[in-house]
C-alpha cells in the first residue's frame, strides 16, 4: 500500500499503525455482566488505550465495513473506512446514550446527515449494544434479505434502535439536527428548573463536504447560528472529496471563515484517520462550551483509508472489489480471508456502553423522581410529550387511551375547541383568514404547537394573540426566548420544512411543527415535505396563495402546476378547503393524522361560508355539497335521480367536481345549468340534475369504499371537473375537466379568474356544449367517455404565459 497521507499540523503526525490482530472470531454484543470497576474502565477504554491499540480496532472496523460492502458488491465504503476514527470517539466517549433503552427522552440525538455513510453509524450501534444490531443484522446491508432489515441503505427512522431521522438527501440531516436541537432548547426553556436539568441533551450532527455545500444546510447552519443553538455540535468531515472528484474543483470556500461568520465556533482537527486522541479533545471541548454558539468540529480525513483507491471520487460509492479488499486487510495487518469478523478485544473497547448509558440514565430517573415530587403537573406533562411512539404491542392500548390523556399527543377534548360552524363567519372570507381563526383558538392551548413562517407571518395568519417568539433570550427580539412557540424561519422554505422534520422528530407527541408560506414557495420546500411523508411525521404546511387568485403578483406567484406533485406524494393529505367550515375540517384531519404530513392549500381571496359544507364531509376526502335540478315545464317539479326523461326533454344526470374556490364558481354553474333562463337562452329542451362534489383531498377519497365513491360520483352518469390548476389528477375521477393549460398573467384577482374561463356563465357554457357532444341523436342516448376520450374544455380559451 502507497503510504497514508500526512496531513500537515501542529501535533505530531500518526500514520497507520500496522498491528498483529488477536484471533478473529465473532464476538456476541457486550453484556452487562463485568463487575461496576471493569465496566467503568470499559467505558473509558478509547481514551485510555494507546495509539497503536486503537488504531487495532480502527483496522477491523475498517475491513468490516469493506466486506459489508464487498458482500453484495454495492454501498459506500469510502467515509466509513476514512472516517472510522471519529465513530470511535463519538460512540466511545462523546455521546450519553442508553443502548438497554434507546428512546430515554434525554440521550443525546445523533444525525447523520452524510446518509450514504450509514455502515459508520450501523457498526458503532453493534459495537455499543444496541440488540437489534447484530452482526447478522449488519450483513443483511445491500443484501436480497431486505424485508425487516434495519441496514437500510441509507438510515431509516427508527429511534428504537439508535436512528432518530431519515437522512440520505444531502443536507436534510444538517437542518433535521437544527429542529432538534431547536426541540431541546424549547423543552428545557419550558421544562428545567433551579436544581432540575431535566433536558440537558447534545444534538450531534455528522456532516461531509455534499451536505454543506447544499443550500438548505447552509439555510440551517445560518439559521442556527443566529438562533445561538449551543447544544449543536456539527463534526464536519471533511475529507474534500466528492463523486466526480476533488472539492476544489467546485469549491474554494473557507468554510470555517464562513461558519464563523454565520455565528459558529470552529474547531479544527488534522489528521482526522488517525488521532484519535485530538478528535476526543475537540469533541469534549465542543461538548462543554454552552457559549451561545454552535460549534463545528471540522476534522480532516482520508476518504478510504488504506485502500488503493484512497482519496479518490470511486472510493466514496462503489466496493472496494475482491482485490481491493485483500489489499486493505494486507495493508493493516489483517487476515485477508477472514470475512464479516471482529476480535474481542474490538467489542471490549465498547464494552462499557450499555453499563454506562444504564447508570447516567439512572442518574436522571433519580432527579426526575425529586423533580415529580416538587413539580407535579409539569412532570405528568413533561412526560406525556416524551413517551416514545408505541411499539407494535403497545399500539393497540395507545389507541383506546381515555379522553384525559394526550391523544396523538394533543390536549385532551381538543376537537372541542374548534370552532363549530355557527360560530364562523356568515359573510366571505379567504379560507387562509379562516385558517387563522382556527390557529387563534387552538394555538394557546397547544404546548405542542411550534408555529412558523418563512418571512410571511401576517400573511399567513399563524400568528395568535400572546404568542412568544422562538429566539436567544440574549437578542431580546420581540421579548422572544427559547420557550417561545412562534418561530420566524426568514427566507429559508427548504430549511423551514427540513427543521420542522427535526422538531417532529424530537419525540413522536412532543410537538406538532406547522410551517407556512406562499403556496408556489412550498416548492423549495419540497425534497423535505417527502421526507415528512417518507418519515410518516406529522408536520403541517399553511399554504396561502393557492392560485391565480393571488392576481397582480402574477404567474411567478400563481401555483398551476404544484399541487400535482403534492398529490402524487404517498403518505401526505393534501387538502384545498372551500370555505371556512371544510378549513375547520381540513385541520381536524391535519392534527388526527399523527403519523401523516399535510398541507392545506388556502386562497388569497374571500371565499363565501357555503350551506351545504360540512367538517364530515372533509374527512371522506368527498362529497356532494350541493345539488341543482331543472323544473318540469308541465309540472314545476324538479328533476331527480329517477328521472329519465318526459315531455320536457331528457334529463342529464351530471356531477360537477371541484376543489377549494372553485367549490362555489361550480355551485353557481350548477345553479345556471338546472335555470330555466339558460335553457331559454340556449334553446335546447334538456333538463339537468346535478351533484355538485367538494373534493377537498384526492388521497382520502381514493380511500373511501368503492360504494361510497360510486354514490359521490356516479360512474353511469357525466362527470366533469373544475379547479383552476392543471388537470393532471382529474382523469381519475371525471370524463371532462376545466383547468388551466399556461401560466398565469399579472391583474386583478376577479379579472383573472373570467380571463382564464372560470366565470359560471363561461363554465356553464361549456359543459353544455360538451354534454351536447355526448348525446346521440336521434336516440338521446348519452355516450358515457371511454379510456382515452378525457376531454378538456378549456384548452386554448385564453392566453397566459
């Protein structure tokens, strides 16, 4: 093997200590059965060895985590061999932890936001004790044996067994950990008292040149500095390599310049691969400064290290090969034979984790206990937020839990503080002012509710009369502290939406995160509202301006294409209320849905309270909201669903679909249609009767039984939907669509809405003609659409962009 790298630095230099191994044998996860001396000596066993020992183990870590790699031939071997070393130090010294129970509320978070690194973090939670991680578990990495395998291959939430976030794009974990570390700040604010430390966690945040390069951790890392998170420890390892190579060719930033401006310490190591000893240091001076700045560990390694290919793009994402992995073993004194093994004296090292983690959090159990005793009802609430997410055993218990306890997290008899529908407004209103009435009467019964914006706050109606803001008590803004609930993102959507990942993460009832901003700007935050869905978390998006009724911003502002992507998201509610009842609704099924991210998606302008809505209706995704019928020239009565024809003419049976404010343009349609005044105009003899159905969400409709759906929208009769977006989803449902096929323009609200064809006169216009298409003559017979005749009814009407 080439020589290891020597990096350039002040303390001396260590080079790859080539050490004999003792026998190599699988070796059962550490026991608690050593005596209280050999456990506490166990626990310190990374800081006391020597250079050579530790680089020993660092050696069969590395060649582990080759051959998990070379097993099935795919992974990232790169950081976990070159970065090896400061998983030792982390695991071995840094972190307080409980293997024996992983969900203790007050363990340090650690997030690897490098997600593709993941062997690190799966062999380190082996080495420490985690039970589900065992040496069979780590070979199922890449494996055909996929099913139940917690070696994903990037990490999968799962706080049971030591993964707290789902990471993998980069730079989510960067802003995940921010939200955590934001958690803990607001649970201590909250919670801690004189003698009471209740929440005296570390966040821990593994990070490498991709993720701070991407713009939402450099969102994050700003947003932390200025929120002066000093329990965020950010190890940055930088091992200056990407996929198509070195970072200077992309990169010529001095990064820890840059973080110190945004309001971070840095903490510099060299030789990263190899000391050990200074990676300790720098995380335990990390650990204790508590300055009000977070703090960076930049550590410098050798991507690889000891490979042939060390320090290279290939060695980051792709195995090593047979050859390679001989070589490696060579290189460090290894058997290059012996496959998937370590010694004992590798697990003896961590020996003392899970005896370790067992005493510190005996330790707080004994405080919390004084602590119940001299604050009763903070600690019933401290722990009701805190529980962990009910196992599968559990599950069912949680679920028939009395209505004095926290449901889903929420307050007991929460439903009833919703605003029933006699108390709304009778005159029109935007359904994002009716959202804001809901946030105003919920909010300050919320503990849970951490509320915010991306510089939108006013516009948004999240705010609440006696709200506190989220901020260093130090910066004395707005009279805001850490125990502040309303927290002001700035203009930083991607990150707003990862840290509320972060928040909701915390603990599974410890809070309820609701970001907002413009509808068209939840599209920076989209890569982080899939992985709300992806982590099943429940984080709510305010989404304001949800059409070409934001009016004179113009086509820049106006969402046509957006809701197509959010529909299309498993595990997200995405739900266009139509007045300020089904905005009631919409947020019922937000607040229920505890494992479900949702966004409800508002109008700028006033929409009118309509008779037939109902907070029902919204939980069936759909329903019939009002129903129009033609009068009988000879009788006066009006057509129904038994009709089928008389001396009036034939009668249509039809269903208008629509969502949000286009709910009551197609009532007052419908209402044109079944007029006895257009039909005079019009000339024609038909009769209708017409179901008008909100569809507030697609998702929960696609959810209801086939009979249900069948009743709401007949498939024997026409169909034609209505929604001032692309048409994208309405085939599904509907033989006939009238949606928007450009961009917007710039002008009044009004003005736009008749430009584009959505005026009821136009719309009933339309549809008539199209119902006249379908009919044959002479039989008037209706020619129901076949696959593929989906037609739309407003394309080329108007010019946009």
């Amino acid at each position: 093997m080439a020589p290891a790298p020597t990096l350039d630095s002040g303390a001396p230099t260590t080079t790859v200590a080539v050490v004999a191994g003792a026998t190599k044998q699988v070796h059962p996860s550490p026991s608690l059965d050593k005596s209280n001396a050999e456990t506490a000596a166990a626990s310190e066993a990374i800081r006391t060895n020597s250079a050579e020992a530790n680089e020993s183990i660092l050696a069969e870590i590395r060649c582990l985590a080759a051959d998990l790699v070379q097993a099935y031939k795919g992974g990232h071997p790169g950081t976990p061999i070159g970065a090896a070393s400061i998983g030792m130090a982390l695991w071995g010294t840094a972190m307080r932890f409980n293997p024996a129970h992983p969900t203790w509320s007050n363990r340090d978070r650690f997030v690897l936001s490098a997600g593709h690194a993941c062997l690190l973090q799966y062999i380190y939670l082996h080495l420490t004790g985690y039970r589900a991680w065992t040496m069979d578990m780590l070979q199922r990495y890449h494996s055909t044996n996929f099913q139940g395998s917690l070696a994903a291959g990037h990490p999968e939430i799962d706080p049971h067994n030591g993964i707290e976030v789902t990471t993998g794009p980069l730079g989510q974990g960067i802003a995940n950990s921010v939200g955590l570390a934001m958690a803990s700040k607001h649970m201590a604010a909250h919670y801690n008292r004189p003698g009471f430390d209740v929440v005296s966690n570390t966040i821990w945040c593994f990070t490498g040149d991709g993720c701070i390069a991407e713009g939402v951790g450099q969102e994050a890392l700003s947003l932390a500095g200025h929120l002066g998170l000093d329990n965020l420890i950010l190890i940055y390892d930088m091992n200056k390599i990407t996929v198509d190579g070195t970072i200077d060719a992309t990169s010529s930033e001095d990064q820890p310049a840059k973080l110190r401006s945004m309001g971070w310490d840095v903490i510099e190591v060299r030789n990263g691969s190899t000391d050990v000893a200074a990676i300790v240091a720098a995380l335990d001076d990390a650990k204790h400064r508590r300055n009000g700045r977070p703090t960076c560990v930049q550590i410098e390694t050798v991507i690889g290290f000891g490979a042939e290919r060390q320090n290279t793009g290939p060695v980051h994402g792709a195995a090593l090969g047979d050859d390679g992995v001989r070589h490696l073993k060579r290189a460090f004194g290894r058997d290059p034979d012996q496959k998937m093994t370590l010694s004992p004296h590798v697990y003896d090292a961590f020996a003392g984790a899970r005896a370790k983690g067992e005493r510190i959090q005996a330790e707080w159990d004994g405080m919390m206990s004084e602590y119940r005793r001299a604050y009763p009802d903070l600690a019933a609430e401290f722990e009701q937020r805190n529980r962990p997410a009910a196992v599968a055993d559990d599950a069912e218990e949680e679920a028939k839990e009395g209505s004095d306890g926290l449901i889903g997290g929420l307050p007991a008899r929460w439903t009833t503080m919703l605003p029933p529908k006699t108390d709304l407004p009778t005159s029109s209103i935007p359904t994002r002012k009716a959202s804001g009435l809901v946030v105003e009467a919920i909010a300050p019964h919320f503990p849970q509710f951490m509320v915010g914006s991306a510089d939108l706050l006013e516009s948004t109606f999240v705010s609440w009369r006696g709200m506190v803001e989220f901020q260093h008590p130090s910066r004395r803004i707005e009279g805001g502290d850490f125990g502040g609930r309303q927290i002001r993102y700035g203009i930083r959507e991607h990150a707003m939406a990862a840290v509320a990942n972060g928040l909701a993460a915390y603990a599974p009832h410890a809070f309820v995160p609701v970001i907002s901003t413009f509808f068209m700007f939840f599209l920076y935050a989209a890569p982080a509202i899939r992985m709300s869905a992806l982590q099943k978390l429940r984080v709510i998006g305010v989404a304001t301006h949800d059409s070409i009724g934001i009016g004179e911003d113009g086509p820049t502002h106006q969402p046509i294409g957006l809701a197509s992507l959010f529909r299309a998201l498993p595990n997200l509610q995405f739900l266009r209320p139509a007045d300020a009842e089904e905005v009631v609704g919409s947020w019922y099924l937000a607040l229920e849905a505890e494992t479900t991210p949702s966004i409800l998606s508002l109008s700028r302008h006033a929409l009118p309270l309509l008779p037939g809505s109902s907070r029902e209706g919204v939980k069936r995704g759909g329903y019939v909201v009002h129903s129009a019928s033609s009068p009988s020239s000879s009788s006066g009565a009006a057509a129904s669903d038994d009709d089928d024809d008389d001396e009036a003419g034939p009668v249509v049976h039809l269903t208008l679909v629509a969502t949000g404010s286009e709910v009551s343009l197609a009532i007052e349609t419908a209402d044109l249609l079944a007029s006895s005044s257009l039909s005079a105009a019009t000339g024609r003899q038909r009769r209708y009767a017409i179901k008008v159905v909100s569809m507030p969400c697609m998702s929960r409709f696609d959810a209801q039984p086939p009979s249900y759906r069948h009743d709401t929208i007949a498939p024997h009769h026409l169909s034609v939907g209505i929604e001032a977006w692309a048409s994208l989803p309405w085939p599904r449902y509907v033989g006939a669509a009238l949606s928007m096929h450009t961009y917007g323009l710039s002008g009044p609200q009004r003005h736009l809405f008749d430009h584009f064809g959505f005026h009821p006169s136009n719309l009933a216009a339309k549809i008539d003609a199209y119902v006249a298409g379908r009919i044959d003559e002479p039989s008037g017979q209706i020619r129901l659409p076949r696959v593929g005749e989906f037609e739309e009814l407003l394309l080329g009407y108007a010019k946009g962009h």
